[in-house]
C-alpha cells in the first residue's frame, strides 16, 4: 500500500517534470543569439528584412524569385549571397532550399560592443566568451547597431584625449569610415560616443586602432 508522501509524489510528478520541460524551453529560448547580419537585401521578402538587420536562428525568410541577400553569418565568419527560395539559420550554420546560392566569401569575424548604461563594456568576437578593455578596431572602423535600440542615435564622435577626431550623421544603422578622413593612429586609444537621436544620456565605449584596414571588417554596436 503507498504512504500518501508516495500519492502524493505521484500526483505532483507530472506537474514537476511539466515545469522543468517548460523551464527548459524557457532558458533555451532566452539563450539563442542572432544568428547573421543582412548586409545587403534587394527585392521582396517575407518577412520584410532590411540591409542591417539581425538574422535570428528558425526564423525562416522567404524570397522572392529574384530576390538577393547578402548576409554575414556570425559563427561561419562568411558572407554568403543567394537567391531565391527559402532561407533559414540555425547558431552553426545556414540553410537555403530552392534558388541558388551565388557566392561564399571568407570573412573577418565581427566584433561586438555591448553597451549599458552610459558606459561602455568591453569589446569581443561575437563567437567568443572572453572579453576585454576595449574593441580592437582597423584605422578606419566601420560600426552596426544592432539590438532593440539601433535605431535611436542620431550621431556619432571618435575623440581621442577629449579631442574630436571625427563627428558624423548616422544614416540609419550603419557607419563607413570616411575615405576623406584621417585614419586613425596605430596603437592610439580613442572614445566612440553615440547621441541619441532624442532624449536619453550618449553611450561610449573604447576603441583601440590596431591595424590597417586590409579586410572589411564590422564591430557591431548592441544597444539593448
């Protein structure tokens, strides 16, 4: 004969193993990362994407026949371009049926800053766990803003010393390093500040010119 604790036990057993599955599913859904960055989209797509926006992982796109994308994936450190058919992403890797895929290109790892606050975090590749003091940039840094906020600064300052080096527009999420400015020094350390476009205290975070640009190269800027 069971002892009511072993009813008892019985009874809540599925309710137990139900929360746990759910918690489960809960972390795992809170874990997944961004998958790509869409550099580039020209033609229709569904859902809408837009060049600079983040991939997420089993958020399948749909595209139209002569649609193409350009997209950085984060952990395959690739630009892959294709056409047509049906693209998904899982956190290793791409997935694409129907239409063709037009060319694989090697790429530079993105870098990422994640900021909080009115300070900053330091720099890391996003497929890293290790961090460090600042993000290790080229001469001539080119920055995304990704994350719920990327579309709230209105300008951006590279300072060195309380110096302005460069101040410019942001023109939507992106920013290219002027080809008519001068590089940055190698080895110097500067400050990126970000102003919002509307109320709301700037964000910096530091930057350290370590080498020429010989490569393209992204820091993505996470502004939660």
């Amino acid at each position: 004969m069971l002892s009511t604790t072993q009813c008892i036990a019985g009874i809540l057993r599925p309710f137990i193993v139900a929360a746990i599955s759910f918690g489960l599913v809960s972390t795992a859904a809170q874990a997944a990362k961004p998958a790509a960055l869409a550099l580039d989209v020209s033609g229709p797509t569904t859902p809408q994407i837009e060049p600079f926006t983040e991939l997420e992982p089993k958020s399948p796109i749909e595209l139209g026949p002569d649609t193409t994308i350009e997209f950085l994936h984060y952990h395959r450190c690739e630009t892959i371009t294709v056409k047509g058919g049906r693209l998904n992403f899982t956190s290793q890797r791409y997935l694409h049926k129907g239409g063709k895929v037009v060319s694989v290109k090697r790429a530079e790892c993105a870098k990422e800053v994640a900021l909080t606050g009115a300070s900053a975090i330091g720099g890391i590749v996003v497929r890293s766990a290790g961090g460090n003091k600042g993000v290790k940039a080229t001469t001539r840094p080119s920055f995304v803003l990704v994350g719920k906020n990327a579309d709230g600064y209105a300008f951006l300052r590279i300072s060195e010393n309380g110096k302005t080096v460069l101040e410019s527009k942001l023109h939507g999420r992106a920013f290219f390093y002027p080809e008519s400015a001068p590089i940055l020094k190698r080895g110097n350390f500067y400050t990126v500040t970000l102003t919002p476009a509307g109320s709301g205290k700037p964000k910096t975070f530091k930057l350290e010119a370590r080498r020429r640009p010989d490569k393209y190269t992204l820091t993505l800027i996470r502004v939660d």
